[in-house]
C-alpha cells in the first residue's frame, strides 16, 4: 500500500500535492472481510497558478488501479465545497483510523473546521436514506454480510447525529455504544464472522436485530423532522483555504 502511494506520489509529484490519505472502506469501519477492497481517498491541491486559470483545475481524481486497490481523490476547494454543504463524506475522510499520508496540522486543522458545518437534519436524513436502500437487498431474513453492515452503520451513524447533535463516528465501535449491551455483542459477534467470510456470503438476520433496524428507522424518521435545516456562511473556509494555499506556494 505504501509503495502504492510512493508510486502515486511520483506519477503526480509535478501536478498536486496530497494533503491527506487515508482508508475509507470497511477496513476502516472496522468490519472488514478478507477479500474487502482497499478504498484509498485522497485529498490534494493544485499548485498555485492553477487557481488562478480561467479553466478550473480538476476537482477529483480517480485511479482504478485493479478489483482490490481503489484510489480517488478530490481538490481541497471541492472538500470544502462539500463541508459546506455539511456532506458526511469529508467527515468520515477525516476520522479514519487508517491514514497512509498527511500534512498532519491542515488535516488536524480541517477536521476541527467540520464542527462548525455540521447539519444534524442533512445528515441523518442522508444516513438513514443508505440504510433503508441497503435494507432492500434483504430477502425474508437473509441478507448479505456486507449489506447488513450497510444498513446497521448507516442506521447507527443517523441516530448517533439524533441524540448527541455531533458528526457520527467513522468506526462502528463507538456507534455500538448507543446499543444495549446484548445488542452490542450481537454485532460485534457478526463483525468477527465476517472476518472469515466473504462479502456476500448470506447470513440470517437475528429477529431482535430486525427488529431494531425497523423500529429504529421508524423513530428516526418520524423525529428528523422537527429538526431545523442549516445553512452555513464561507469565510471560514475561505480563509482556510487561502492559507492553506499560500503555505504550500
């Protein structure tokens, strides 16, 4: 995986600069399975002059190296666009427990500008929307392992923003915690048979478990909204990112 990077790093070194890295698949989440993917996303910006064209630089960029080595990357001004619109995707970037590379006080720095966009209606509604598309590739009680946890973290991460207003958690141990303790273990059962199995592999969904995705979903659904919308101003953003820019010139 380093030497992925290296390699990365040497193809691009005259274009961008990589600012963060990191995993943002299940491995990261912490449910992986043996054959999961590496989901490699990146963060960099252009240098200077590019900013100053009249054409845009590239906002993303992608590098589908094979079935197993993901890596796709978006311009910093686009991450800010996204953190503006308090999009969980640059949150979850930003917590993972796996980082290959940063700039470790712009990463440190973004991550604490993410507190002051944070959106609790947007993102349980975008949350609880995975978890309800995941739940329809259940058939009666089966589903596959992946899935489930495509629903449970969604579904988890979308009460999590419900009760304590903050940005969900990445992992799924923390999320676990909002679980009675039986239900917790359950999961964390599930999570290390699915170390020994593939993704799709089918399982059984405990009734319990069921039980609680479909009430959950329900209240959560229901008390969303009463949630007021928020809309957030640039400046901070802006300033941010014309430092971060006039640092690395």
């Amino acid at each position: 995986m380093f030497f992925l990077l290296y390699w990365l790093n040497c193809y691009i070194c005259h274009y961008i600069h990589i600012l963060y890295a990191c995993e943002s698949g299940s491995r990261a989440c912490g449910f992986p399975s043996p054959n999961s993917d590496y989901d490699v996303r990146f963060i960099y910006v252009h240098r200077f002059n590019k900013y100053l064209a009249i054409d845009n630089p590239a906002s993303n960029l992608t590098f589908p190296i094979d079935d197993e080595l993901d890596l796709h990357g978006w311009d910093l001004k686009k991450t800010l666009q996204l953190i503006r619109k308090s999009n969980t995707t640059p949150f979850e970037w930003l917590q993972s427990p796996i980082i290959y590379q940063q700039n470790a006080p712009i990463a440190n720095q973004l991550w604490q500008l993410c507190s002051n966009f944070f959106n609790a209606r947007g993102n349980i509604y975008h949350y609880l929307g995975i978890a309800k598309s995941a739940l329809q590739n259940r058939e009666g009680q089966q589903i596959g392992v992946k899935k489930l946890f495509y629903v449970l973290r969604p579904l988890l991460s979308a009460k999590w923003c419900l009760e304590k207003q903050q940005i969900a958690p990445m992992a799924i141990t923390p999320l676990l915690t909002l679980l009675p303790d039986d239900l917790s273990q359950q999961i964390n059962d599930i999570i290390a048979l699915k170390a020994t199995m593939t993704e799709s592999t089918p399982i059984t969904i405990d009734p319990e478990i069921l039980l609680f995705i479909e009430q959950s979903m329900s209240k959560i659904s229901e008390s969303v909204q009463a949630i007021a919308e928020q809309h957030f101003k640039s400046d901070k953003l802006d300033h941010f990112f014309i430092q971060t820019l006039m640092s690395l010139k």
